[in-house]
C-alpha cells in the first residue's frame, strides 16, 4: 500500500532532482515555531484531502491538494522577483515529475501565489505553488480471494445508486 508519506518522500525527491541548487527541500510541512532556516528552501504540505469516488477496486480515490512553500530571504538583492522565479521553476518541475508514484494520477497544478499568513515563517518571503494528485487511498484486496457472489450490471446503469438494476449470476 502507498501511504501518504510515500508521496511525500516522491515529490521532495523529485524536487531534489530537478532543483539541485535549492538549500532545502523537505517532505514535511514548514516548522511551527521561528528557527533559522537554510534558504532558498521548499517545504510539502498536504493541504486537503477530498473523496471522489471508489477506485473501482476495494481502494477510494480521492483528490489530494498539496501546496509547495517557497522560501526566500528578504535581505538577497531582487529578493521578490527571485521568490517568483523559484515558485515558477518549482511549478515547471512538478509539471516534470508528473507522476510521482506509478499507479496513481498525475499531478495538476493549480495555482502560485503569495503565502502572507504563516507567523512562524516571518522573516522570509514566502510564495506558494498549489497543486492535486488523485490518489488511490487504502489496500487492494489481497490475490486470492475469491469473490462469493457475482453481480452483472450494464452501463449506464451502474454504480450505487443502481444496484436493484444488477442481475445476480450463480
């Protein structure tokens, strides 16, 4: 089973990849408290989860938002124009990484902008890139398992809300 951390891991790695110059690129969310921070630096946060359906499988797919914390130094020479450039090379590079973790969707980006409502990152110049990947949550069945009743239904009356309309096969 893929967790969300495996996710996480992926993205900050791909990151890493793409953008070796950047001093920090971190899996976890921005810290909580003010502390010195090794900048230019990217932090991943799971911003929201939402389900969409199931996966068609025993897994439920849901659309998870991320966001890309861009962090900058303020006292650096064209420190904002250079904020903006990191936040649209670390938007090009997800656009790059594409999949993060075979199996599960692509990833959308949707939007960069400023980031002005975090007080621990006071100090820094702080833009954030949006983004979502569709991922399957939870654990496939195990192989093996035998099904103990079969339904047969026709399209376009499948799924929940039709399941009087599936005909039981012995």
């Amino acid at each position: 089973m893929t967790t969300l951390a495996d996710f996480a891991d992926a993205l900050a790695a791909g990151l890493r990849v793409q953008l070796p110059d950047i001093q920090t690129i971190s899996a976890d969310p921005p810290p909580k408290k003010q502390q010195s921070l090794r900048v230019p630096a990217i932090y991943i946060e799971i911003d929201d989860i939402e389900p969409l359906q199931e996966a068609g499988d025993s897994r439920l797919l849901a659309d998870v938002r991320w966001n890309a914390y861009c962090l900058f130094d303020p006292n650096q020479p064209r420190a904002d124009l250079l904020l903006r450039d990191l936040a649209a090379r670390v938007a090009v590079a997800l656009h790059e990484i594409r999949r993060p973790v075979p199996g599960h969707g692509h990833i959308r980006l949707a939007r960069a902008g400023d980031d002005a409502f975090r007080p621990a990152l006071d100090g820094y110049l702080c833009w954030v890139v949006e983004f979502g990947i569709e991922i399957a949550l939870g654990e496939l069945e195990p192989e093996g398992v035998t099904p103990t009743e079969i339904y047969f239904g026709q399209s376009p009356a499948i799924g929940e809300n039709h399941a009087d309309d599936y005909e039981r096969i012995a």
